[in-house]
C-alpha cells in the first residue's frame, strides 16, 4: 500500500496501553502513526520513537492539545485509551470528532454508550454525522468475549433459551492497575464501597449485555446486579502488591437478565490474585446447545491492544456515526 | 412487523435440511413463506402445511419450475439446499437471479467458489449485479467452526503464526446421509477411490481455508490435503448401518497451507461412527495465544438449519453481488 494511501493513526493517552496501541499500529502496512495527544507534561514534546523504542517512529511527535495536532497534519482515526466513563470521554472526543476525525475508544461505556448516558450518545451521534466521522468502543471485555463472541455464536442456534458467560481472570499475572482496581490488599469495608458505587471492579457488564441484546432485538424486561469482594486466605505476593489473609484479592461480579421473551441472560465475572482456572465460557441453551470454553481466557493487554487496533479498517467503513461494534464488519485481524 | 414488510422466503429443495429450513424460516416474524420448487414429483403440487405440519404456510405449494413459483409471487429470497457442487447450484441459481431473487445457498462450494470454478464465479457476480441480487453461500462447515469463527477470534490476537482448527463429529448420531458421504460399511477398497475423488468424505475443507485466508488478505503459499479412511474394529450398529470389523466406518481428512508470510493453517477433520470425544477447537498461536473448544462440537441439522435461515436478513442488506460471508454484517440469531 503506498504512503498516500495509507490510514493515519495518532494516539490519545499514553499509558501502557496507550504505548502498545501505538507499537501495533506502528507494525501493520496500512496504517502510518502521525502523533500523539497526552497530558502528563513529562511525555508532551517527546518524541514517538524515542518513547516507544521503535525507529520507525522517529519523528511523531506527542502534543499537549488537539489543535497542536491537528496543525501538523489531521490524522484519520484516533485510538483513544484514557478514560472508563463515556461522560468523561466525550469531552475529549468531540473536539477531535468536530475535525473530523473518526475515533476507536477504550473506553468501557463506549461499547454501548445509550445505556448510560443516552442523551450524551445522541448529541455526538450528531456531531458524528455533521462532521462525517465515526466513534465506536471496542476492547475485549465488553467489546468480544462478553458480547460479539457470543453473538457470533447464536449465529448456529435455534430457539434460545438462555445464555450463560464466564469469565475468570487470574489477576497475579496482570498489571498493577488492574490489581488496583480489584483492590488487592484494600480491608473489605474500605473495598466494598467503593466497588458498589461502581468506582471499581470491572466496568462494561451491563455493557455487554447491552450490546448483546441489541444485537439480537431482544428486549431486556429484568436486570439485577451483583458484585462482592474475595478474601485472601492466605498471603498473597505480586510484583505490585502484598496481600495479608483477611485482606481483598479480588472480586465477583455478576448480572442476571430476561428478556420480554423469557430469555434468561447471565454474565459472570470474577477477577482475583491466584485464581484457579482462569478461563471464559459461553454456554448457549439453545438447539443445538453450545459449550465454548477458551481455557486460560481471552486475557492480558495483548488482547486489548490487538482488538483496538484491528478495528479501525472495520470503523473506517462504516457509515459516518456513533456506531456500536454490532454495525460494523466480521470481526478479524486487521 | 407488517405483512407488507416481511421478506418473502421459498425454499429449493424439500430434502430433510430443506424442510427443516423452511418450518425455521416460518417461525421468524420477518419471514413469510411463500412456496418451495423440488424436482421430486411425489411433492409437486402439494401443500407445504401439509408437508410441513406447519398449519402457517397452509396454501403455500410445491411446484416442479421456478417460472411457475415467479408467477404465483416472486420471493425475495430463496433458500436453496440440494447441492455440493458449485457447477451444479450455478445452473439451479441462474434462472432465479435472473429474476432478481436473493438465494442462501447450502452449497459447500458456494462458500467460496472462487478457489474451483473462479471463472463461473465472475459470471454469477455479474448476473447478479445487473439483477440487483445476491447470492451466498452459508453452513456450519464450511460457513463458520472452521473459517468465520476462527476470523473472528483473530480480531483479539497480534503476531499470528499459526492457527489450527480440529474437528472431531460422531456421525453415530447423525442421519443417514451423512453416514453414508463418510463410506460406512463400505469395504475400504471400494470407498478409498471415491474419496480420494472428491465425491465422498466432507466437502468445504479447502473452501474453509480459502474463505479464511481471504478475510485476513493472506495468500496461500503452499498447500497440501490428504484423505483417508478410518476402519471399524468393533461391529458398529447404527440406524440406518451395520458395519463390521474391517469394513469402513469414517473419514479423516485435513489440509496443511503455509502462507506468503509463513503462517501456517492445519484444518483437520474426522468425522466417524462411534467417534470418542467429538468437539470443535481452534488454536490461535499469537499474542496472545488462544485455546477454544467447543464441546460435543457445533453439530447437527438444527446448527445448520439455523446459519441458513439466519443469514437471510443479513445478505439482504449487502450490496447486489455473489457475496461471501465475510462481506456481510456481524453474524447472529436473525
């Protein structure tokens, strides 16, 4: 593919996330990376190649403001990988949206972003349209294993009845930050409000479930939702965090749905330091019923880097919009 | 939905898929059936709620030509199960594209046709450019365990070096059609030539690989298939077989490709009676790695009854062309 022709990708926030959505999309033949947008004044000025490491980027440059960027040349799409709430994203993405730029998000809200915040979804669903440019959320949960997988799935079946989703995350192997967020090492009664207030834990279950049952034009009737801490019995080592017995190491959350149909919905998730048998499960009640286990599960940065990455040739077909992952083409590596 | 705004579904071919297909297509309150062609003229003439059981497609009919079915009103779509050979859907599905219709097609073949017949392939997206109709070809296998699937779990994965996909089917419990496509009871001398032919044993395997590698852009470098026959040693009593020690029970059968960038893609299938452990799995190695299994395997007529009917809402809003499923918008339940 010839340089003219290529899609040209900036990055906003530079976490570690951040840095390896940058490093795969530096690697694939149509994308060309032109900058990067941060606010940790530490990395504005900097330079691409030498944040990242790889020669090919030498030159990008990371800006402090959109139109700084913008004036060194207007990128196609943003990966943006900063914020969970879609309230907080929207600020960031509509000066970018208003130039035009289309916008593949990490955000977890994004993945179905009228659950929350429907009125916010409609005001840069506009703006999408008026500018021409594309925003979706995608990630690997919410954004596949929860909720595109699973509708890939029913794809095969007849007459559902129900549809139970698993997922285990042995959290030790993971980064700090999401050993944070399952308050590894917290006391329980300092966790817990926290967790029920929705300020930690895992955010996008109701997300998914969202994306899925719009999806499937299924009405959702009755929702209830749980989450709970788990207590280390025993002392618990990583490379970010010591846990005594008594203290958390992780947490169990779960939503429980049924459709207007009678349709029973389940998704479970339970993110914990040495957790056995991490793995994610999908089991389709249906005709013919479906047992999917991916043994070890669909987990690590890795995943959500690849997702991020790969979506954009999907999004850049799409009708210009805020568009959710259920618009656009077959998922597949980019 | 209103009657005005259904999509007009017939069926051709009243084989045991074909009137499974037609009683799913009945029950979906986007559908209206509207009659069936078959050649058998034990059913021309007679009644689809008769044949069916069904007391809705009351008044829908069996007729013997697709002129006489345009007459009675023209569907927007046909399913069409009657054969494996692409040459031989061709001349079923020309007649009918010429009219405009839509056709989903159980075809093996028809999943990717451009790999034996490329030259009948461009013949049928020109017809159905200048007719405004689509056709596709749709399935369980080929059509999604071991190519849409896969796709999809490489939306999640960086660095792919190979993906290897497994499928194990007990045919014990599948119908007798499908016993006899893998030799059962057969003296392995006499089935050996069939197979090595291509007229028995699964048909799709390449198709599966040439649907995968073309979704990824990736061009097959090297290729290698082989067949061969599995060898009852037990007596085997099925319903519609009795085989003996020595005499031919299943089917092995795989296919090895290296691509340009050496990726390597193994598809291995057996399919026999009596088979231990049947499942589905699919291995990505990537980054990061994926290990699926689908236990018991995606089998059975209702998981292909289901990828037909449910692909139907799917091709209609494609553009007008002989589509893959790759072209189409994210599978699910229609």
């Amino acid at each position: 593919m010839s340089a003219a022709t290529k899609i040209r990708v900036a990055q906003l926030g530079l976490g570690p996330i951040g840095l390896e959505t940058l490093k795969l999309a530096a690697t694939k033949p149509w994308a060309e990376v032109v900058g990067a947008l941060e606010i940790d004044p530490a990395k504005c000025g900097r330079d691409l190649g030498e944040l990242t490491g790889l020669e090919s980027l030498r030159g990008a440059k990371v800006y402090a403001r959109g139109d700084e960027l913008l004036k060194v040349g207007k990128p196609d799409v943003i990966l943006h990988t900063s914020v969970s709430k879609f309230a907080e994203a929207f600020e960031q993405i509509v000066p970018l949206v208003e130039h035009g730029v289309n916008v593949v998000s990490s955000c977890e809200e994004l993945v179905f972003p009228q659950l929350r915040e429907p009125k916010l979804a409609a005001q840069l669903d506009d703006l999408c349209r008026a500018h021409r440019a594309r925003v979706v959320g995608a990630g690997v949960n919410p954004g596949f294993v929860m909720d595109l997988l699973p509708l890939c799935l029913t794809s095969v079946v007849c007459g559902i009845r129900a549809i139970h989703i698993e997922r285990v995350v042995n959290a030790s192997t993971r980064r700090g930050p999401l050993q944070k967020k399952i308050g590894a090492g917290l006391a329980p009664e300092q966790f817990r409000p926290l967790l029920e207030r929705g300020n930690a834990g895992h955010a996008g279950l109701r997300e998914s479930l969202g994306l899925m049952a719009h999806g499937l034009s299924w009405q959702i009737d009755r929702l209830a939702e749980k989450a709970d801490v788990i207590i280390a019995d025993h002392p618990i080592r990583t490379r970010h965090f010591a846990v005594e017995p008594g203290q958390v190491c992780g947490i169990r959350q779960r939503v429980e749905a049924t459709t207007r149909d009678s349709i029973v919905l389940t998704l479970g998730i339970q993110m914990c330091l040495d957790a056995i048998d991490p793995h994610d499960s999908i089991r389709v009640d249906g005709n013919p019923p479906l047992n999917v286990r991916i043994e070890g599960g669909i987990a690590g940065d890795e995943a959500t880097v690849a997702s991020l990455v790969n979506t954009i040739p999907r999004l850049l077909q799409a009708s210009p919009g805020l568009r959710l992952l259920t618009d656009l083409a077959l998922p597949r590596m980019g």
